[in-house]
C-alpha cells in the first residue's frame, strides 16, 4: 500500500463499508464481504493491469481499449447471469426447498461473477490481430 493512494483506499473502504454493511448488517458475512470486496480494490489498483495516476487520488486508475472492453463483456455476463439466476427463482420457488442454498443475494451473485469475468480476461494472453 502506498502513502499516495490514501484517499483511493479510504474512498474504497467507505464505499464498500455503505455496500456491505448497509445491506446485510453488522454480520460476520458483511465483514468477510468487505475484506474480499476491499481487497479486490487494492488488488486492480496493484495489478499492473491498468496504469495508475497519482495525481488523481480519487480515480487514480485509467483504462486502454482492452481493458474497456474487458470491463464491458464482465458487467454484460454479470447483469445478464444474475437476472437469468433471479428468474430461474422467480419461476421454479420449489428449487429452494430442494436446494436452500440457492438462495443467495443477487448483488453479492453479480459482484462476484463481475470480478471473476474480469480476472479471467486479464489472465488470458490478448490475441494478436495481424
């Protein structure tokens, strides 16, 4: 962690603080949210996959056309498999009682296929158009 990106750090954490515990509460499943939230920040931020800006404190990250569309076909597969997941409950509810733990938070659902998209893209080598 460097000195320079403390209000990049602070920023992340109070914003993943409002996410996680806003939403489920002062849980031991809020916290383990957070710290895994939290550290994939500070992991893209010192990944080396996108330049970093430190004049910016705030936003000290910028993207290339790969990274854009490596971040574009992630949230696209997120959206689209959590609302898939949402109406696959929506229409079969007996499947919960059969399987509980399908019952899982959408926005936590997404999050994680989000990041997962993103860190499969990054670590498959780019093709070369010639």
């Amino acid at each position: 962690m460097s000195i320079n990106y403390i209000p990049y750090y602070i920023s992340r954490a109070a914003i993943t603080g409002l996410f996680c515990f806003g939403n489920m509460g002062f849980t031991l499943q809020a916290a383990l949210w957070f710290l895994a939230i939290f550290g994939l920040f500070v992991f893209y931020l010192h990944s080396g996959w996108f330049p970093a800006d430190p004049s910016k404190p705030f936003f000290p990250l910028t993207r290339d056309a790969f990274a854009l569309e490596v971040q574009r076909k992630a949230l696209i597969l997120a959206v689209t498999a959590s609302l898939m997941f949402n109406l696959l409950l929506k229409l079969f509810p007996w499947l919960l009682s059969y399987y509980p733990w399908l019952d899982i938070n959408m926005l936590g659902l997404g999050v994680i296929i989000y990041f997962t998209a993103q860190l499969y893209q990054f670590i498959l080598p780019r093709r070369k158009t010639t």
